[in-house]
C-alpha cells in the first residue's frame, strides 16, 4: 500500500518506537523516526532531538512537525506523554492526529499510585497498596510478600519483592517516592488495547499476551509471551480504561492473586513494547486515521 502520509514516530530507539515504526512502515506510511540519541530505526528519516524533560524540546517538536508536514504524531516516549496530552488539541487544529487520553487521565496513569487510587475508587480491582517508608504504619497491612517500586517509572524497573520485614530496609527510594503493593504471585499479562472514547465495548480492540518469562523472575520485563484467551483479564483491562476514560493505544500489565483473581498493576497511556505481535491494534488505529477522525 503507498501512502504519502507523514507519521512522527518518537522514541525510535525504544521498543515501543521500533514496533510503531515496523508496523507503519509496513502499511505503507512515510514515517520519520525521532530519538534522543542516535538509533537504528528503520524510518524514512531520523531527527535528534532534545530529551522530553527539556524546557525546549515541544518547541523542538512543533518544529518537526512543520519541516516534516506531519499528519499524524506517534508519541511512544513515557516522560513526553504527559506534555503531548496537554498539546494534543493544538495538533489536532493543525490537522495532526494524536491518538491519545486526556491530559488528566495520562497524569494518573503516569503515577502508579494514582493509578491504584483512582482505580480503586471506581470499583476496579487493583492490588492492595500504600506509600510511605519502609516499616511504616501504612505499609505493615500489607504483609508478606509485597513489593515495592517507583510510582513513577517505566516497566518492571526497580521493582523489589519483600519476602519479609528485613529485606525491606532500602531506604534509596524512600517515602513517597515508592508505592508499596501486596504482591500477586499468579500468572502475568501483557494487555494490549485500542480504546475510542464513546464507543461501544464491542469495537474495542484488546490482545492478552501471558508472560511466561519474566527478567528478574517473579518481577520485570516479559522476556517471553504467549498469546492467550483470557476472557476475565479483556473484561477488567476494558473496565480500567472506561473507569479513566482512557483512549488510543494502551499497554497494561494485569496479573493473578493467589485464588486467579485477575488485578491491574500497571497502564501504559500508549502502545507497548509487544504491539507489533498484535496487528490488530494497528488495523484498528490506521482505520481510525483513514476515518478522518483526529482524536480527542
């Protein structure tokens, strides 16, 4: 398929970049890859570019948009997300299409904890957490196991599980810094989803991968998935995102307390790092494109 369209595509370097230029790349789209450090990308073009965190780097971004007469922004980078989402109205009377949540439910899922209490309040089931030091009063409920780690953070980073009370003296990372959740020693998922705001649930797209290597091995990043059927896990993913009012590409990590009950651990407000291995999400998101609708 040949397609002039234009597609900005950050963090190239990335796997979440990589998978959202390959798929892209394979339906025809021009695509210029964007990265802050020189990367093999397999885009059309390459841009360096500021880090996210830099005062100048929306500016930066405004003026790729221009040079390269972007007509649809691919943002894949989790520290950009946020500043993105404030900007995607902007784009999108510029004719760019930015498939994404609103600014505020980008914020709560960019925090784990925020991310747990909203949750939570909405009647979805999400471990049993807390924040605060090591050994506190909010901590002790949650007993043993239980782990910690960043409330903001990517993937499996950092992510520690306490056995007992004297391994959870590291005091690196203390106090609100961390969120402290019971910990699901059941099976892990990947869930991967495209989410059109007002729509009904049937046209929803949702793939679970079941992670049955983990790096650390009862933490960390899938090393190996398998496709599955998990009917509970689709049900809760949709229900977490209709709670947040989530929309466009979502990546969550869902996994199983000791009597298979199925919690939300994690949202990714964009697509994850194993989109490629779901064409589905990618259909979806190119007929939304090929609509004219810009999202919102």
């Amino acid at each position: 398929m040949a397609n002039s369209t234009s597609v900005l595509v950050t963090g190239a370097g990335g796997p979440s970049g990589k998978a959202a230029i390959r798929a892209l790349k394979d339906k025809g789209f021009r695509v210029i890859a964007a990265d802050m450090a020189s990367a093999e990308h397999g885009a059309d073009a390459f841009a360096m570019v500021l880090p996210a965190t830099d005062p100048m780097y929306l500016a930066q971004l405004d003026d790729l948009l221009s040079t390269w007469d972007i007509s649809w922004l691919f943002p894949t980078v989790q520290e950009e997300l946020i500043i993105v989402a404030e900007k995607a109205a902007a784009y999108r009377s510029r004719g760019i299409a930015v498939y994404m949540a609103n600014p505020g439910a980008v914020a709560i899922c960019n925090d784990k904890w925020l991310t747990a209490q909203s949750l939570a309040a909405a009647g979805v089931a999400v471990p049993r957490s807390a924040i605060g030091e090591s050994g506190s009063a909010a901590i002790r409920p949650l007993g043993f196991p239980c782990i910690s780690r960043p409330r903001v953070g990517r993937g499996g980073r950092h992510v520690t599980v306490h056995d007992r009370a004297d391994t959870a003296l590291d005091m690196r990372l203390a106090g609100s810094n961390l969120i402290w959740q019971q910990f699901m020693p059941g099976t892990e998922y990947d869930v991967l989803l495209m989410i059109q705001r007002n729509r009904p649930v049937s046209e929803m797209t949702a793939v679970v991968f079941e992670k049955t290597s983990l790096r650390e091995g009862r933490t960390g990043n899938a090393l190996a998935l398998e496709r599955v059927s998990a009917p509970d896990v689709v049900d809760l993913a949709l229900s977490a995102a209709q709670a947040l009012d989530l929309a466009g590409p979502l990546d969550m990590d869902i996994r199983r307390d000791v009597n298979g009950v199925a919690h939300v651990l994690e949202i990714n407000a964009r697509i994850g790092a194993h989109t490629y291995k779901a064409p589905e999400i990618f259909d979806a998101l190119v007929r939304l494109y090929e609509t004219g609708y810009l999202g919102g």
